[in-house]
C-alpha cells in the first residue's frame, strides 16, 4: 500500500484487490479495475448439476398431486435448475401449472426474476437483506405454517437452521437440493491467492458467496495455515456481500469490515473502494 493515503471517495488507487469470485470473475476483475485497484480473481468453487436428481423428482411426484402447499425459492439459478431438471420428464406447462396451485415464495429478485421467466408470481417476496431470519419474519407474518407442507429449494449447502425453524413451528419440511458445490477441479490459483493474503501482498478481499468461505477453510485446513490467515485478514479490508456470507464469515473468525448498502456486486466494488483507503488506515495503524 502506498505512503500517502488519497482522499475519501476515489477508490481503490492502486491498492491489491482479491476476489473468489467464479461465474462472474471477467466482470468482477473488471470492476475491480475500473475502480482504480489490482484484481486478483480466482475461484473458490464450481457448480455442480444434480442431473439425477432424485430429491427433485420426488418433489414434483408430491407437488403434482397437490401434497405440497408452500415453496420457499432461495436463489434464482436454483429456481431455473429446478424447472430444468423436471422438465426432463414432465412438460413445462404442467410444471408451472403445478407451482401455480402452491404458495411461492421468493427469496429475493433473482428467484422473482426466474419465475416471471415462467408465468408465474410469488404470493410473498422476502425484503433485503433477504437472509433465512428475513424469510421467517415474512412467513410469520403472513399466518402459520403448522401442519403444512413446505418445499424448500436448496442452493449448494443445505441451511439446517431454516429447517430446523420451520419445524418448530410445526411445518412438514421436504428440502429439495438442486444444485451442489465444489472445489474447483484445479485449486492451485486459490491456493496462490491464499498464500499472496498470507505475506501481506493483498489489500482487499471481496466474498460474494458464503460457500467461498467453508471452500477456502477446507485448503487453508488441510495445509494447516488457517491461524496465518487469519492473521493477515486483520491487516487487510475483507468485504462481504450481505448478511448471509458475513454470518459465515463471523462463524470462522473472519472480520467483516463492510457491507455494501445493496447486496450486489457492482455496489460491492463500488463502496468496497470508496472505503478501503480508510479502512485499512484503522487496521494499519502507522
């Protein structure tokens, strides 16, 4: 990082940007640069279809009988890889058709988004910052869930505690995976993003995924580097998208120094190097 600080406001001005980004990773490294700092944008993860998708498909033999009543639909992609898995053995029309006599409810604009794809309207949208407390809040205030039958569509890791919550209010839960997480095929990028966080070398790191960080303690484990990690990140801006991936953050005793006002990329970049100069002037004490 450079001697003289620049003035609040006029981003990142040199400073080491790291990022575990991976569908998006042009776009962020881009972003990156456009607000004045140096990308470093790997992955922390890759996608992994259920093709054979025998939670989903035994979802769509209940739901097409009338035997599910509520479906909480937590992200957009696993929304669309839903329809696309049962659309395998089922026509389209009956899909949404089917959806259409259950309660949606949408965790936010990208599973709104994937549903407008299809014809169809959530009956409840979750507010920002649209964690599973924010989903429960909305659900709660909509009436009871006793006794009903509620589909929950999972995204990568399954989130116990929303099902354990559900359940305690008497709710008969179904979660149906969709989509599954893994490490990239290749981690030697990450490994060398993670060792640049280690020596000091980088300024800022942006998560934008909750599973990025349960990925990154996996190699930081199994190499034994955890505690130098964590020491490097008190020197250093780590930058969370919202709520759900500083909670896991916090969990594995990762700071968490900002949150964008809108949990989006774009805001992420933006306000992350508007900050970070001041920032890291607190965690870098002259």
């Amino acid at each position: 990082m450079s001697q003289s600080q620049p003035a609040e406001g006029t981003g990142f001005a040199g400073l080491h940007v790291a990022a575990l980004e991976s569908r998006m990773a042009e776009s962020m490294a881009n972003l990156i640069r456009r607000y004045g700092g140096e990308p470093l944008v790997v992955p922390a993860l890759r996608e992994i279809p259920l093709s054979d998708n025998h939670a989903a498909f035994e979802f769509s033999e209940r739901l097409f009988v009338g035997q599910i009543d509520v479906v909480l639909l937590l992200t957009g992609v696993g929304t669309q890889t839903l329809v696309e898995v049962l659309a395998t053995r089922h026509p389209i029309e009956s899909i949404t058709q089917a959806l259409s006599r259950t309660t949606l409810v949408a965790r936010g604009p990208k599973p709104v988004a994937a549903l407008k794809r299809l014809g169809l309207t959530p009956a409840l949208v979750v507010p920002e910052p649209n964690t599973w407390r924010d989903l429960l809040a909305a659900l709660d205030q909509q009436g009871p869930v006793k006794d009903r039958r509620v589909a929950i569509q999972e995204y990568g890791v399954s989130n116990d505690e929303l099902v354990r919550e559900l359940m305690a209010r008497g709710a008969l839960v179904m979660p149906v995976p969709i989509y599954k997480w893994a490490l990239p095929e290749d981690t030697a990028p990450l490994r060398n993003l993670l060792t640049e966080v280690t020596a000091g070398r980088i300024d800022v790191l942006l998560v934008t995924n909750a599973v990025q960080v349960e990925h990154v303690m996996q190699v930081l484990e199994r190499e034994g580097k955890v505690e130098p990690f964590r020491t490097a990140l008190k020197r250093m801006v780590v930058a969370s998208i919202g709520p759900t991936a500083s909670e896991r953050l916090r969990s594995h005793g990762w700071p968490v120094d900002l949150e964008p006002s809108h949990p989006k990329m774009g805001v992420l970049v933006k306000e992350a190097s508007e900050a970070a100069w001041r920032l890291l002037q607190g965690k870098r004490p002259a």
